[in-house]
C-alpha cells in the first residue's frame, strides 16, 4: 500500500531543499530576497513541483532531472499569489494563515518580489543543472511550455478573467475556462514538463495531459468547495469569503452535492488516463485521490 | 559616414515588425492583450533591441538570429516600465507622452499586463524561431543572462534601491550602483547576448561587455542631465522631476558641467572597448555618440 503521507513529507523535504539553493551564493540579504524568501517560504504545499516530480518518475524517468522544472513551478506560483493578493487585485490580508506579502513589507516591495520570484524562475530553467545535461532542447522546450501555461493565454488571462467574473458573474461554462487557465494550465504544465524531463514520448505527454488537466479542475472545484464548508483553521484563511464577494462558484452555481460528485467524476477521469501505467505512477494516483478529499 | 538616423529607422522597423509577430495567431483581443500592447506600442526608442542586433553584426554575425532576444528584451524593458509606473512605486501618470498603462486601464490590468510581458518575453527566447535554429546551448544561456540582468541581482534590485534612495538620499556611490542593477543591467545583456547569438568568442563577449557596461550608466546619467535641462515636448514627459522628488542625481551630486564630461568619460572608454573593430562595428560607435548627444 503506497504511503501518500511520507511521500509528500520527503517531496516536500527534497523541494524546500532545492528552492533554498535557488539563491545565488552571492545573495545579500536584500529587503527584496526577503520579501520574495518570505513568501516563499510560508508553507505551501508544493503541489505542482511534487507533480512535476511524480510525472517524470511515472515515465521511468529520473525525478532528480526535473528538479529545476519543479523548483521554477513553484516560484511562478508563488509569485502569482503575491500579485492576486495585493490591493489591486483580491486586497487580501492573510495568505497561508500569515500576513500576505504587501502586508509583512509594502506594496512595492510585494509587486517586485513577484517580479523577481517569476524572473527567478526562468533564471533557474536555464541554470547550470539544466545546461550541463547536455539536453537543452529538452530544457528549451520545458521553458516554453511552463511560459506559456504561465502567460498570457494561460493563468494570467486567467486571473484577469476571475476579477472580471468577481464583477460581471459567470455561467458554468466561464467559470471553468477560468479555471482551467488560472490553475489549471500550471498543473497541467507541471505534469508536461515532467513527463518531457523524464524521457517520455509524445504519446505519454499526451496521455499524462489528460491526467494533468483533470486534476487541475478538479483541484478548483475542491477549492471552492472548501470555500463552503471548509475548517479555516486547517485551511490557514478565512472560509465563506466567496460568499461574502457574491463569487460565482462551482456550489453557487452547482450546489454543493452536484460540485462533490462533478469533482469525482474529474478524478475518476484522471485515474482513468492513468490505465496501462505500472506502480511508478502510484504516486499520481494517490495525489489525485488526495486532491479529492483534501482539507486544505 | 554612417547615417544613424536611417540606421535606427530602419531597425526600428524591423523590431517592430518582430514584435507585431510575437502575438500567437490565436490570441483573442483581451483586455489584457490590449494593455500589454499598449504598453509595447507607445513609441519606445527601441534602444535595448537594436544594440542587441547591432552587436551581433558588430562580431560578424548575422542579426536575424538575434531577433528573438532583442524582442524578448523590448519585452521586459516595457514591463518594467508599466511596474515602475504603479502608484505604489513612482507614481507616474504619463510615459512617452501618453497616459501610464495603470491610468489607460486600471492597476490591476496594469499589474497582470507587466507579468504577461515578462513572461512573454521567455515564451519568445524558447518559441519556434530559437528552437528551430540548432543552437539550443546558446539560447539557454541566452535565457540566463537576460534573467539574472533582469532579475533580483539586476534590474528589479535597482528599483528597490532606487525608490529606497528617494527616502534615504545617495551618495555617488550608491547613484552608481543602482544605476548599474537598473538599467546597466539589462543594457549590457542585450549587448552579451547578441555577441552570443552572432557567434562571438568568450573574448568578444568581454571586450564588448564592456562598451556595454559604460554606455548604459552613461545612458543613465544622459537621463538625469535631460531631467534639468531637456525639452518637456521633444522626451514626452516632465523634466524638473527628480528636483521636485528631491532625488540625488548626477547632476544634484557632481553638478551639471562635471556630469556632462563624466557621461563625455564613459562613451569614450565604450568606445575604447570597440578599437581593434571594423566597420561592422560602426552602428555600435555611433549609438554610443548618440547615447551622448540624445535629447530624450
């Protein structure tokens, strides 16, 4: 029986590790790596470098080659959240159960450690370990997927049309374009690059995509679901915030049954593309189930 | 004689063409595709790009390989400068002329705007055109250079330090500094990596580094010396600014005549870098000229 608990515990381990190495030996302990260190540091749960890491094994690759990939996934993310939360955007105070970035330091300072966390990314997809490879194509390639998914066709659009959304509503079928681009198009590149670094075909890339955009949904759906009738103790922030912003979500829209069992459906989808695949993609299976019946 | 003014016309014309391309075919007219290309389209000098072809036909190669790099750099420079202007850091209601993007839309389009170029001009250093060119070691190392000028060790760090030193004052030292992370930085990557990208030997990469590290302080201190004495009308935004804000300049810190034959120093020692070059290099000599003489 696969352990999912002591597999995320020593993914975990094994990314923190890496994205403290992130930093050049030469790093003074500028106002601006600590405000991006900070943000970065507060405890996130590293879905998209563990995914990234799991697809590359699922292919029989090794997971060390993805380490840069997986390191950079995390960056982006973390750089988005500092933006959605500033003023500007959602005016959120806690992130994490912490102050949020432009709360702990200024607005400023929390609009350029984004732009030095998504900088930073790319600076590591094209460091030494990705150039002494000898696989830059691959590492070309993973740039641009991850730039893309990250961009504007993908989860920037995304949270430009989630403020729209906050103003103007959604039917059910914005909502979830919505999401596939501002959560979904991350995942889903998390799991591309992995399958790309770890040696798998075109074929595998396609069928881990499946698997990738699957769960990527379905990580929303128990987003907001959490949002309704999650604990914010375990959760770190505030539940029934989208209520309170009149949000269009999938139990707004859906109803809370109808949302849990469009989630499962969306599991079951991603297992589904999982079929054929040996016990290296274990770990893929027990995240998705875990993205199912997450607390947080 | 070379004639600069058609020289940067037509290159001028070039990047822009390259830039009106960088859009993929699919792209829908969103908001936020709108206000990045505001932004990009709003009659920069193109500086960045053209020293990038330029040295790369400086070293004996041909500029079309470079295209890529020189929009990517247009890119963040024109991010930076959609980030710089946020009411949260300068404040600025016009750019060339025009109003701010935060000021055309609204500062959370502005915001998102900035992020969707930076992270567009990674999308172009690994789109189709450097993938297909067989040289995949040196557009990731390209990658590099222009992230870490780019990043929270070049340019983003100057801005910290530069919005800093309107509260703290600088001395000489400091001014230099910042300047150097600000906008030396990405300077002198546009003039690296077009030596990379024109095939140029690590020694070119140095010698040139180096006529691109003089010309962009020189750049910097031309722009404190317009600040005092240009013409409003001709640079499409205020001068008298930095007396206003009280920020230490050139000229507040050395006074205007000894900043004039300090900027008069550093174009000639750029122009020292480029002796034992032939013709090919003499677009690069006379941007240093122009750098020099520019009146906005």
């Amino acid at each position: 029986m696969f352990d999912l608990t002591s597999y995320l515990a020593a993914q975990r381990e094994r990314i923190n590790a890496a994205l403290d190495a992130v930093w050049l030996e030469n790093s003074p302990p500028t106002r601006l790596v600590s405000a991006m260190r900070y943000s970065l540091t507060a405890g996130g749960k590293r879905l998209r470098p563990i995914l990234c890491l799991a697809a590359a094994e699922a292919v029989g690759g090794a997971s060390a080659d993805a380490l840069p990939a997986a390191c950079a996934l995390e960056l982006i993310h973390t750089y988005s959240l500092i933006h959605d939360d500033l003023p500007a955007m959602d005016d959120d105070d806690l992130r994490r159960g912490k102050p949020t970035c432009h709360k702990a330091f200024d607005e400023a300072t929390a609009v350029l450690a984004g732009d030095g966390l998504l900088t930073l990314a790319f600076q590591v997809l094209s460091g030494p370990s990705s150039r002494e490879t000898g696989n830059a194509d691959a590492w070309l390639r993973v740039i641009g997927e991850i730039a893309q998914a990250a961009g504007y066709q993908g989860m920037i659009e995304g949270q430009m049309r989630d403020m729209d959304g906050e103003t103007h509503g959604f039917d059910l079928k914005d909502l979830e374009s919505m999401h596939r681009l501002k959560t979904g198009a991350l995942i889903q590149a998390a799991v591309r690059t992995g399958v790309i670094l770890g040696g798998g075909t075109e074929d595998l890339i396609d069928r881990l995509d499946r698997y990738g955009g699957n769960i990527g949904l379905a990580f929303q759906v128990t987003d907001d679901i959490l949002n309704v009738e999650g604990d914010p103790a375990v959760m770190g922030k505030a539940a029934g915030t989208d209520t309170t912003r009149h949000k269009n979500t999938y139990p707004s829209l859906l109803g809370l049954a109808e949302s849990k069992a469009f989630a499962e459906q969306l599991i079951q989808e991603a297992l589904g593309a999982l079929a054929g695949f040996d016990e290296k993609s274990d770990p893929l299976r027990a995240i998705a189930r875990y993205i199912l019946n997450r607390r947080r």
